[in-house]
C-alpha cells in the first residue's frame, strides 16, 4: 500500500490539478476529499484541456477509481453537466464512486452564497458563487441533505421539505424569490436517479483497496491558505485542504497517510479578498500574470500575483503535514533580471517567521525578500535539474533550504511532458 496526499500550500490554483494527473499515471485510486465545485484542475495532455471541478483527475485513465469521498459537497447537476461534458469528448470509460454521504449543494445554496457576498459589500469574500459555504453550513447545522437521502425519493422528499421550509424563510428575509419544492424535488430527483449507479460507502472501499496494497492519490482542492481553520480567515473557504482533513473526509485511519506532496507555484497568487503580503502590481505582476495565464478556471478572474512568500509555505508545511514539495510554473519566471522571495515578515518593528492569526497583522506585515539573480533561457523543455539555468537551480534551493523541505518534482509547462521529477515518493 502506498498514499500520497497532494495539497495546494497556497492560496489554490497551484497547479494540483497537473500534478495529480501526473502522479495518477501510477495511481490505482485517486480520491477527492473535500470541496465542491469551486476547485478548478486544469489538465492538459495531447495538446488538449480540460478543466475539472468536482470530477477526481483519475478519470481520464479506464484502470484508475476514482472516489468523491464524504468530505465533498457535491452539486448533482453540475456533477453530471461535469460527467456529459468529459463523455463528450470522448472520456465515456471511466470508474466512478461517489459517497453516500457526501452533502449535496442545492440551488438555495448558490442564492444564499451571492446574497451573503451582497450583504458583505466590500468585506465580501469574494466567493465562487457556488454555493459552497451554505451547503457546509447546512451540514454543520444538521440540516444538510446527502447523497444517500437524493438518491431515495422518500428519502429526499423528507429532508427537502423540512430543510426548504426553513431555507425558504431565509430567503425570504434576504428579499430573495421562495424555491418550490415541486420544482426543486422534481428536477433533483432525476438527478438522484443518474447518480444512484456510482454512489457507496467509499470509506469501505478505500479500506478493501489499503488491505490489497493498492496505490491511493488524495487530490487536494483549494489551498492550505483557504483553509476553514488555518488560512487567513474569514477570507477562506468553508472546509479544510489540509493533509490533515484527509483521513476524516475520507473516512480512513490517520495512520495510513504516507507523504504529504505540498504543491507551490514559483511565484504566489491569490483570487478573492484577502490579505496578501508578498503581492505585486505593475508590470512584473502583468508579465507574471499573462506568461502563466493566472486567470480563473472557474469564474475566470484575473488572479493577484506576487512573489514567492516562504514564510506562508512554512506555515503551510507545518500545519499540513507537507513533507515534500512540487515546484510549479518555473518557466514562467523566465526572462527576470531578478526575483525576490520573501523569507520572513516584519510586524510593528519586530521580525517574524509565521503568519499571524488576525487580519489586521497580516496587513500590517512587511515582507522581508532575499534577491536572487534571474535567468534569461527559456526552461520549457529542460528534461532534468542538471538542464536548469544555474541561477533557476539556485531558485530552487533557496526554496528548500528557506522551507526546510526537499522539491521532488518541477514543472516547465502544461504538459505532462513538461514536468520532471527528482525523486519517487508515490
Ligand atoms: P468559496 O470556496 O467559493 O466559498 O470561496 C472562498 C474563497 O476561496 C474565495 O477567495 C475563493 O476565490 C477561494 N477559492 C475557492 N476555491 C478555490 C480554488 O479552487 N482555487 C483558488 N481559490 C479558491
């Protein structure tokens, strides 16, 4: 048996989606934890893209299972619209297993999201819009519906009329339009009929794949930076991309997570609010922006961008669990006479070397950068570290030694070809 737990360790959009489609060529299951469809993995292979939301990146390999385990919040429309859109083009032979008791995102969900984000004014969060916070706050206040009562038509009938009596009150004192439960059921229950063939108890079949000496990938969604109770909230998402939410959103022992791959852009963005020390604007943020297409997978916001913050990758690793790390979009960087990395932060004075739990101090914090010298080649199809630029490979290793953790793996561009690995850790 052999797991691995891949986790952005930033503010998302690290380029797990890549990593986890790499690393799945040797996987036997991959296994989405957490989130909904407010992730956005974007894989490309054989010169096509595809941009994935709630799917798992196993699916495009026939031999691989892939699993949306308990810890997601699953929206059926957007899942099947997701699964119709992949058969499409041609990905019709596929394993999927879905947990029954995964949550279900509703269409009161995705209202409620955009009214609170309303609400907010310029303290929004600056949410997906899909609903995903309501559907976790339905689950936290046990009013949640999950995919074991969807698929049963009484089922679902009971818990949709209770939780859209009490919804539609909540809508109603938002100044929103009331849903019909008629419409809703009718129109979900269909959903529920379709999904009804993938859905089981996925913590039972992640034990039966650990006793046969399986290979499990945990792709991440999100960023440790997003994270409910470590990233920098309130401007976070609503649940955790930690190493550590793994095994309870998937229903497995602690015991048999192995490695903890932390995935890190060579630079740092960031969608959404927030505070964001290391961030740049001008024209270094333009030429990072447009050279690494920091635009959103899924509402397609200009992503902010700035430098590498060392000091948020160290928090990351700690309260993660990262013990290797994946060092995304190098090429990117090149062409910079310099690039700065960020190696501490200073707050009223003093030098720190964490992140700190209010807003306020993380706006306050300056950070303090290390200059390194930059390289002008391009790195696109460099196939080992030996062909890197020497001042990319000095890039390289002052990220290691500044977060004390070894970088297994670089990437070069958006193919799968593009990515070279330095050690095996799967
Ligand atoms: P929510 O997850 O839609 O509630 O959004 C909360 C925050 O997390 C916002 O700042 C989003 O931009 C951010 N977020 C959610 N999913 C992702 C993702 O997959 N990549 C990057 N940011 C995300």
């Amino acid at each position: 048996m052999s797991t691995l737990v891949v986790v952005g360790s930033q503010w998302g959009d690290e380029g797990k989606g890549k990593v986890t489609d790499y690393l799945a060529q040797e996987a036997d299951v991959v296994v989405r934890s957490q989130g909904g469809n407010n992730a956005g993995h974007t894989i490309t292979f054989g010169g096509e893209k595809f941009a994935l939301r709630s799917i798992p990146s196993g699916i495009f390999n026939p031999k691989i299972k892939n699993v949306m385990a308990n810890g997601m919040v699953i929206n059926p429309k957007q899942m099947l619209e997701e699964l119709r859109g992949l058969e499409a083009r041609g990905i019709k032979d596929y394993q999927l297993f879905v947990s029954n008791r995964a949550h279900i995102v509703l269409p009161y969900h995705e209202m409620l999201d955009g009214a609170y984000e309303a609400f907010k004014g310029d303290k929004k969060i600056g949410t997906t819009k899909r609903g995903i916070g309501p559907a976790y706050e339905d689950k936290a206040s046990r009013i949640g519906i999950r995919i074991a009562d969807l698929v049963d038509p009484e089922l679902f009938k009971a818990t949709l009329s209770q939780t859209l009596t009490i919804k539609n009150m909540e809508l109603k004192m938002l100044g929103l339009p009331e849903l019909d439960f008629d419409t809703v059921y009718n129109e979900y229950v269909e959903y529920g009929k379709q999904i009804k063939k993938f859905v089981t108890d996925t913590s039972l079949l992640l034990e039966e794949e650990i006793e046969k000496g399986s290979k499990i990938l945990f792709e991440g969604a999100q960023g440790v930076m997003l994270c409910i109770d470590h990233g920098t909230y309130p401007y976070v998402t609503s649940s955790s991309p930690t190493g550590a939410s793994v095994p309870l959103n998937a229903g497995i022992a602690p015991r048999y997570i192995n490695n903890v791959l932390g995935i890190c852009k060579a630079y740092t963005t960031r969608v959404g609010e927030g505070p964001f020390p290391t961030e740049l604007d001008g024209d270094l943020a333009h030429y990072i922006r447009e050279r690494g297409h920091e635009y959103g997978t899924v509402t397609k916001r200009p992503r902010r961008v700035g430098y590498l913050d060392c000091v948020a990758l160290n928090y990351a690793r700690r309260v993660s669990g990262i013990n290797y790390l994946a060092l995304m979009l190098f090429d990117v960087l090149s062409g910079l006479d310099e690039i700065k990395i960020c190696y501490a932060y200073e707050l009223d004075g003093k030098k720190i070397n964490t992140v700190p739990a209010t807003l306020s101090e993380l706006e306050r914090v300056k950070p303090l950068y290390v200059t390194m010298k930059g390289w002008k080649e391009d790195i696109t199809n460099v196939k080992s570290f030996d062909e890197l630029p020497l001042n990319a490979q000095l890039y390289l290793r002052k990220i290691e030694e500044l977060t004390k953790t070894e970088i297994v793996l670089f990437s070069v561009g958006p193919d799968r070809l593009q990515t070279i690995k330095l050690k095996d850790i799967f």
